[in-house]
C-alpha cells in the first residue's frame, strides 16, 4: 500500500470504532498526539501528588491521613500506567521524564496553584478530580488500545478520589462557622482554576478538531467544560456555599447552567510558566529525580544480574 491508502484504511478502522495498537500502521501525527497528550498526563499524574502530598502528615485524623496517602500512592500508579502507554508508541520514558525536568513537556495548569488549607484538599478532590473524571471518562473509548485500557482503572480510582473530597467539603460545610468559611474560600480560589483544565475554548484550541476526527477525543473542551458545570453548580447549592461567578444561573431554555468566562490571561500566563507554584514544582521533581538516580541504576543492576543468571542457566 501507499501512504494514501493506508492513511485511508486507519481513518476506516477509526470510523468503524477498531481500536488502533501499537504494531498497527499509524499516521506520524497520530503517534506525536498520542505522546503529547499521554506523556502530559502522565506528567499531570506525578506532579499532581505534590500539593496534596504536603498535607499527608498535617491531616486532621487518622482516618484523614490514611486516605490521603492511599490516593497519592494512587496518583503514583496512574503516572506508571500512563507512562507504560506512552512507551508503546516508540518514545523512553527517560526521554519523556527529561521534557518534563527541562520545562520543555506541559503538564495540568492546575498543579500550579497552592494548597493553603486542609478545605484545599477536599476542593482538589470534588472539583479537579470531578474535572478530570469529565476529561478522562471519554478518553475509555479513545482510538488508541492502551491508552484506553489504562483509562478503564484510572477512571474508576479517580470517582473514589473525588468522592472523598466531596466527602471533606461537606463535613466542613456542617461544621463550625469557621470550617464552613474554610471551605467557601477553597472554592473560592479553585473554582476557575478548574474550569481552566479542560483546555482553551474551541475557537482557540488548535488540536481539538483533528483529535475529534482520530477520536482520540470524543467531546471538544467546551462541550466538557459545560458539563462540568451542570453537575457541579447543584452540588455546591447542597453544600451550602456558592460558586464564585455572577454570571452563573440556570438557562431553562437551553437545559444547562451559563456562566461567566475564565480569565484565559491567567490561564497562558501559568501554561508559560509564571503561575503561583511552577517553579517550586519542577524543582520538586528535577530534586526527586536527581536524588532517585542510585534506585534506577541499583534496579538495572539488578536486572542485568538476573539476566546474566538466566543466560548461564540455559547454556548449561
């Protein structure tokens, strides 16, 4: 086959919902895409443990503490599986680990901004888990096999993540006067930070039109942002605290909330680089990368010794 006809046989696989593998012929933007987009999340993963990491030992209880740590540890396992996917697509993780350390890879805009109280950590977990639920969900039926599968777990420990931040918000809102107001700032500084997270608006973002026809993408980044909206803003009214936007209310004609624009100026400004915490966090993870370097060599040692063994096995 030519390229055009090849090219033409993947967009029918794709048309026809069969799923595309790693041996599979695949156009080389397809492949780029999928390592921007798989290698970024992964990213996203790993840096994410960062803010919530910080409150691990200054949780409130046992109980507290416990939870925390298992969804870090969780956060950790997403970043392998993710990682283990890029991986297929011919690209070292080493290679991608390195665009992360040298500022040149992306990750969430939204690890960018600071955990300042323990209702942090329940915002983090009700609104950026809940956004990225909305983000990832789709991403089960993306056209590429592995990321898909690693999507199928992700998915269902990220809906436990966010429970129990909902879980920490409504047991601030039912506290004290004080808990309550806790819990209304957090919202107060998360809120468009998270609305930030499904991407620019359409008009604005130059790969949705080609990942919707790849279906790496199922919904465009305002579609997603929309439904985010329409089910978060009923549970803020249930918490008792109110989202921060004048522009927010019900459109009965349309069926959905309309609400007020993110400042997109913050938005770029962070993805370039000068939000809150973005220094502080890839210096985070060049120190944990640097200091870890003993554990990778010890661990190929290893490996280079067990197959050393084995090769002397069989030849005996």
């Amino acid at each position: 086959m030519n390229t055009t006809e090849l090219e033409r046989d993947f967009q029918n696989k794709i048309d026809n919902e069969i799923r595309i593998e790693p041996k599979d012929w695949m156009p080389d933007n397809y492949r780029q895409t999928l390592i921007r987009q798989i290698s970024q999340h992964a990213h996203s993963e790993i840096v994410g443990m960062l803010p919530e990491g910080n409150w691990i030992t200054r949780a409130p209880s046992l109980r507290r503490k416990v939870a925390l740590l298992a969804k870090v540890q969780d956060e950790a396992g997403h970043g392998l599986y993710l990682y283990s996917a890029t991986e297929t697509l011919g690209i070292e993780r080493d290679e991608t680990i390195e665009d992360l350390n040298s500022g040149k890879a992306k990750y969430s805009s939204i690890f960018n901004y600071p955990t300042l109280t323990w209702a942090d950590i329940g915002a983090i977990g009700w609104l950026v888990d809940g956004a990225a639920i909305m983000n990832q969900v789709p991403l089960c039926r993306c056209s590429y096999g592995p990321y898909a599968r690693a999507m199928v777990r992700v998915c269902k420990e990220e809906s436990f993540h966010q429970r129990q931040g909902y879980e920490i918000m409504l047991t601030l809102c039912r506290g004290s006067e004080a808990q309550k107001n806790m819990a209304q700032d957090a919202l107060n500084r998360w809120w468009w930070p998270a609305l930030m997270m499904f991407g620019p608006s359409d008009s604005d973002s130059p790969h949705t039109a080609q990942s919707m026809k790849w279906k790496i993408k199922r919904f465009t980044n305002d579609e997603l942002r929309q439904k985010f909206v329409d089910i978060t803003s009923p549970q803020a009214d249930f918490l008792g605290i109110s989202i921060p936007d004048d522009n927010l209310k019900w459109n009965e004609d349309e069926g959905h909330y309309d609400f007020g624009e993110p400042a997109w100026e913050e938005f770029y400004d962070v993805i370039r680089g000068n939000g809150p915490c973005n220094a502080e966090r890839l210096n985070a993870r060049k120190k944990a990368y640097n200091e870890g370097s003993w554990v990778r060599e010890a661990a190929l040692a290893y490996a280079k010794k067990k197959s050393n063994s084995e090769n002397l096995v069989q030849v005996a």
